[in-house]
C-alpha cells in the first residue's frame, strides 16, 4: 500500500506537469482557409470586398485570460472586383506602400473557452492600421473540433476616425465606418 501511494505521489508532478501543457496551446492559422470580408455603405451600392490573411498564431492558455500573437493581413491584397476602386483604396486610403501590413494582436479574453464545441468570447487586443495602434474589443466565435479551430467575428472599424482618408467624392458619400467579417481557421497544437 505505501509503494502504490509513494509511486502516486511521484507520479502526480508528472501528470500535473502534462495537463498545463494541454492548458497550453498555439492556434497557428492557415491562411488559405481563412477570409476577411468587408462592406463599405455608400448613398449608391455597397462596397463589397476581400482581404487576404497573410499569416497568424494565437498562444494561450485555458486557465488564464491571457492571449499573445499577431494575426497580420495584407493591405495590397484588397479586392472589391472593381480594379479602379481597388488602386484607389490601396493607394490613396490604405496607402499600403507605406503601411502593408494590417494587424490584430490579441492580449485578452473575457469569456470561458471550451475545450471542444463552441464558445463565445470578447477578445481584447490591438488593432493596427495605417501604422497607427488603436484598441479594439472584438466579439468572437469559437469551434474547437479536435485540433481544428476556427474563430469568427464581426466588427466595424471607424477608418476615418482613425485617421485614413475619406473615399467620398462628388456625389458618391461613403460610410465613416467599414463592417469586417473575419473567419479565422486554424490548427492547435502544445505551446513551445
């Protein structure tokens, strides 16, 4: 009985030791999978478009609220089917030249993050756009499905607020704000 407790005993660092490690975990994104959408309200049609992920990892933790990673988007990449509004856009508003990447650095979460199945979050993170860092809270929707991850959003960023020039001109008035779908798959895996 004292050898089958003392190997217990042993046993139980190791076993603690490995169920953090699970705690742990890094989503690594696949970019092909992944899509952002955007529409632009305007007084004639919407503005309808893509934007392309370039690459992205979240590491975090289950039993904490604490998130880090960059989840990088090209600004060259956006593509309304309209090749004269998309040099526009590119070169005028995003001015990618200067500022080719769009990022979203998360750093927290409000919520309970399910080890399977779905779940809702508030992520908390900086959101970079036109070189300028501004912070955004995010609703989001979690599908953990083995090692499979996918996370979905919608949100609004206030482009004009946030400095980017205002594509209205004559009689076309656009909106202030651009509405973001962003659908995120990935894979999980151990955190190094």
């Amino acid at each position: 009985m004292k050898t089958t407790t003392r190997t217990l005993l042993a046993a139980l660092p190791l076993f603690c030791a490995t169920l953090a490690l699970a705690q742990h975990q890094t989503l690594t994104v696949s970019p092909d999978a992944s899509s952002i959408k955007f529409l632009l309200p305007s007084n004639h049609d919407p503005t309808n478009g893509t934007f392309h992920v370039t690459k992205g990892t979240v590491d975090f933790d289950r039993t904490s609220p604490k998130l880090s990673g960059l989840i990088v988007v090209d600004a060259n990449s956006g593509n309304s089917d309209n090749s004269a509004r998309d040099k526009k856009m590119t070169a005028q508003v995003l001015e990618a030249s200067k500022f080719s990447d769009v990022t979203f650095a998360p750093q927290s979460y409000a919520g309970t993050l399910a080890p399977s199945g779905d779940s809702t979050l508030q992520v908390t993170g900086i959101f970079t756009l036109h070189g300028t860092p501004h912070p955004l809270t995010v609703p989001m929707q979690i599908h953990i499905d083995g090692s499979k991850c996918t996370a979905k959003a919608h949100f609004t960023v206030p482009y004009v607020d946030w400095g980017l020039k205002d594509p209205s001109w004559f009689v076309l008035k656009v909106a202030k704000q651009v509405d973001i779908d962003l659908s995120l798959t990935g894979t999980l895996s151990p955190a190094n």
